[in-house]
C-alpha cells in the first residue's frame, strides 16, 4: 500500500470537506486502515458522570461537527449525550443526557429506558439519529431527528423488539427511506445477519429483505451488524460493518466492508473476506469489555477521498481511524467473498 494519498478513482456522491480529521498513512504501513495517533480520542471519563464513552456518531455541523455519544454513567446506565466539536478530535459532551421531545406534544414519547450505539444521518433538511432504544425493556430501533443540535425530536420506533443496528441510508432509494438494522434478541445475541427495510415516511417500515449474513469460520462467524451510514459512490454503497466471532474469550467484534447495488441494497455485489480493523491495541483489547473495535460513524472528503471512521474501542473510549474511500473499494473487489 503506497504511503502517499490514493490516485482518487471512483466517483463519491458526497460534499467535500475540507477540515476532515486527518493524519496521513505512516509510513511502511501496509494495511488499508490505520489509526489515530491520538487514540483513544475521547477518554472514558471525559465527563464526571461517565463509567465509558464509546460507539458514537459524528457529522459535519455548520463547518464544525456534531455528534451523539454513546455515554454509560457510573450507574452503568446507558445513555445517549449530545456533543460538538471544532475539529472532530477534541469534543465537549454534555453532562446529562438527550432528553428528545414529540414532535406531537412536546413531551417525551416514551418513558426513557436507555439508549446506545447511535448512528446520525442527515437527510434532506436535518438530522435523524437512530440508536438501540428500551422499550419495555427491549431493544429495538429508537428514531428521531434534530435541525441543530439544540432540540430533539423523537419519532416512533422503527421496529417491534428485538432489533439492534438501525442504520438509515442517506437519501431515498427508489422513491422510499431505506434501513439496514439487525434483529437480534434480548441478551447478547449469539446470532444476526443484516436485513433491509424501507418506508414512505420515516413511520411504517416494510419491505423487508435479507441483505447478508455470517461466514461460517472466519472473523464474521457469529453475527454482523451494519456501522456507520452507507457511503454513496459509482461503484455501489460503500458500507463498513461489525463482524463478531465467538472465542474461548467471549465475542470478537471486527470492522469490514461491502459493497451494496445503488438501487437495490439489498443486492451485495462484493464482500471483502478478511476484516480491515480488528482489536489489536490495547485500548481495543482492554476495557469493559475487551476486544472490541465498533464503528459507528465515517466522515468523507469527496475531494480527496480520504475516510474517517469513528468506533468504539472495548466498549470504553471513542478511537479514529483513517484511509481512502479507493483503497476500502479496492480491497472490497479484490478480496472479495463472492
Ligand atoms: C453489542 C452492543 C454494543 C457493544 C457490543 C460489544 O451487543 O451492546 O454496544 O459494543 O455488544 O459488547
């Protein structure tokens, strides 16, 4: 792999953004991925309240950034908190967490249970956030959307229980929103394959289709889950998942990438066959629990092409990973499964 930026190939139906988090490919380095030198970014105990901060999303916010984070207190309750940066790198995390009003009556739709793993998506004229939501107990997919960061609206859940891993895709696909989630069960899930869904309105989902699942033997053996919101490019959705394997140690959680048909998602055109960022340093492999890498959010630069990924590191801290939208499309298509 070549230490100087990728020649920029396939086409990104993205903006630019030039003050993209950024440090360049070490040298010698040989792998499609590599990390921050600042990781982890964000600290377990980056506020006073905090036990872990971890699988959070990102996006560019009025030439800085945004983001809902996945914050466990010292109750060990789970919690989504909003923050903001200027650089993407050093944030400010509010203390308490989101407390999002219906749009309807402007209190809280449901009783709040706790919340994890957010992703944030802007669509058209705002923000929507999915993220794990308890309801009655039960996971399953907690929407709602903000225009600033400021206010937060809480929409219906998408599905009934049990569903973790809502990720929206960034625009309409054939007329319709558009969903990959997981449905899993009630306690740490020994199973799950991504499916996709689609709505007229945000509301009612359907349409359901089986996107892909488990490999047998590999690091993608015991379940996946969709990560940050699909990237659009000429070659097809870029999207970066979690893949788990289960060892004599417990769960295994890595990051890996496929390629999806544009019009039809659920369609994978190519699927890379070994994983691109597996936990390996010690804020991976150590924490609450350990050997965890969980990406949840990826900013883009159409210019350059260059790839940030935000994800969880053991389910403690927020870490930074960097590469080329090229070189994850390159390595998709040549060490592809399928
Ligand atoms: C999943 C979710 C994630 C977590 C992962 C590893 O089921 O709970 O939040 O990162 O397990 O513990």
């Amino acid at each position: 792999m070549s230490s100087h930026p990728t020649q920029h190939k396939s086409k990104l139906y993205v903006d630019e953004l030039p003050n993209i988090p950024w440090e360049d490919r070490p040298a010698n380095h040989s792998e499609v991925f590599w990390r921050s030198s600042n990781n982890p970014i964000i600290p377990r105990d980056l506020l006073p309240s905090s036990n872990s901060i971890f699988n959070s999303a990102v996006v560019p916010f009025k030439g800085k950034f945004a983001g809902v984070f996945r914050c466990d207190n010292k109750s060990r309750y789970m919690r989504i908190h909003r923050g903001v940066s200027n650089d993407g790198i050093h944030w400010k995390i509010d203390d308490d967490r989101i407390h999002f009003k219906s749009s309807v009556d402007g209190k809280e739709l449901f009783p709040f249970e706790y919340g994890y793993d957010p992703r944030v998506c802007w669509i058209e004229d705002r923000y929507y956030i999915t993220w794990c939501n308890g309801y009655h107990m039960y996971p399953t997919i907690g929407m709602g959307y903000t225009y600033d960061f400021n206010e937060f609206y809480q929409m219906e859940n998408a599905f009934l229980p049990f569903n973790r891993n809502g990720v929206l895709f960034p625009r309409k696909i054939n007329g319709k929103y558009a969903m990959l989630s997981r449905p899993s069960d009630n306690g740490h899930t020994p199973f799950g394959d991504i499916f996709y869904s689609q709505s007229p309105d945000m509301i009612h989902w359907g349409h359901h289709r089986y996107v892909m699942g488990t490999l047998p033997y590999s690091w993608q053996s015991t379940k996946i889950g969709a990560g940050p919101v699909p990237i659009e490019t000429s070659e097809g959705w870029l999207l970066i998942y979690h893949g788990v394997l289960t060892s004599c140690n417990g769960f295994v959680y890595s990051m890996g990438a496929a390629l999806l048909d544009l019009d039809e998602p659920w369609k994978v055109l190519y699927r890379g066959e070994q994983y691109l960022l597996s936990p390996q340093k010690p804020y991976e492999c150590v924490g609450d629990v350990p050997n965890v890498v969980f990406p949840c959010a990826a900013l883009v630069d159409s210019k350059t092409g260059r790839l940030a990924i935000y994800y969880g590191g053991a389910d403690t801290v927020t870490c930074l990973a960097f590469s080329y939208v090229d070189d994850v499309i390159n390595f998709v298509k040549h060490n592809s499964i399928l």
